[in-house]
C-alpha cells in the first residue's frame, strides 16, 4: 500500500515538476540510446532500469551539468568520460558511457547476486565510488545484501552515505515507475 503511495507521489511528481518536460515526452528521445545501449552491455536485464538510472541523474537532461562538474544525461565526469572513449554533452555517447561504466562496475560485484541486489551495488558504486562500497561491504562483514552494506555506509562515507542511499531508491522507484 505504502509502495503504492510512494509510486504514485513520484508519478506525480515527475508529471507536475519542471522534469515533467525531460520526464515526459521527451523522454522517449532517448529510449533507443538505453535500449541498444543496455542491451549491449546488459543482454540479460531490462534496459529500462539504466534509463531509470538517467532520470535520477539527470531528469534526462543531456545540457545537466552539476555542481562538481558531472555532465550529461549520466552525469559522467569528464575523467569517466575519458575512460570510457565518449563525448559527455553528445546524448548517445553519454547514455552509452554510462551503461559502459555500470558494466564496469558490475566486475567488482560476481559474488552478488544477479538481479536486483547486484544493481543496486553497481548504482551504489556509480554513485559513491566502488571503493567506499567495497569498504562498506568489509563493516558489513562481507555481506551480499545491498541493505546490509548500505547500513555501513555512513561509516565509511559520512553524511554523504544518505545521499548514495536514496540515489538507489530513487532509482528503483523510477524504474518501478516505468516499466
């Protein structure tokens, strides 16, 4: 019933936002970028969870830039995006940098489970660095369990732990929220 609640808040919300724009209509821009670009990287999960990925980055904004100088639609930082051989302002090689990069990141996680949980470790990852996860994982006893480590996170990361918690919920909601 909450979760419900919380989808329909959030359906709202993008709706009646200054995103609902980006969100919206626009967003279907960019579904053949995640799409081919998910697939790639992530033959076995539903694309639709790295455009949920763009939403909370960015609302899909590819003009986004932040106050530490992420950029795009991923909101890659210039140094990923380096790495990872795409421009960050070019749409499509943002999505594809930053699908590229989970795939990455999902090398740090085989003993997690696939599917949901090793998700949220890759998001966590995305978001806080895979060395504070991996940090957060050893308080945690070794844990495989996405709320076990996160619950270990402010050990590690301090307030901004908070931040890199909700930024996975957040994500999992959007994702809810569009498939």
């Amino acid at each position: 019933m909450i979760r419900k609640l919380l989808l329909c808040c959030l359906a709202c919300w993008l709706l009646l936002s200054p995103l609902a724009e980006t969100a919206g209509a626009g967003s279907i821009r960019y579904d053949l970028a995640f799409r081919h670009w998910g697939q790639f990287y992530f033959p076995w999960n539903d694309w639709r969870h790295w455009k949920a990925q763009g939403l909370a980055e960015s609302g899909l904004n590819p003009k986004a830039v932040s106050w530490c100088g992420a950029r795009g639609i991923m909101q890659l930082m210039p140094s990923t995006a380096r790495l990872m051989g795409v421009n960050p302002f070019d749409p499509d090689g943002n999505i594809q940098g930053g699908i590229k990069y989970d795939h990455s990141l999902s090398c740090f996680w085989p003993m997690v489970p696939a599917g949901k949980e090793r998700l949220d470790f890759i998001y966590g990852s995305y978001n806080a660095g895979p060395g504070n996860i991996i940090k957060a994982r050893r308080l945690a006893d070794g844990a495989v369990s996405w709320p076990a480590v996160s619950m270990k996170l402010p050990a590690v990361t301090g307030k901004s732990a908070g931040q890199t918690i909700d930024y996975v919920k957040h994500i999992g909601a959007f994702y809810e929220a569009i498939r």
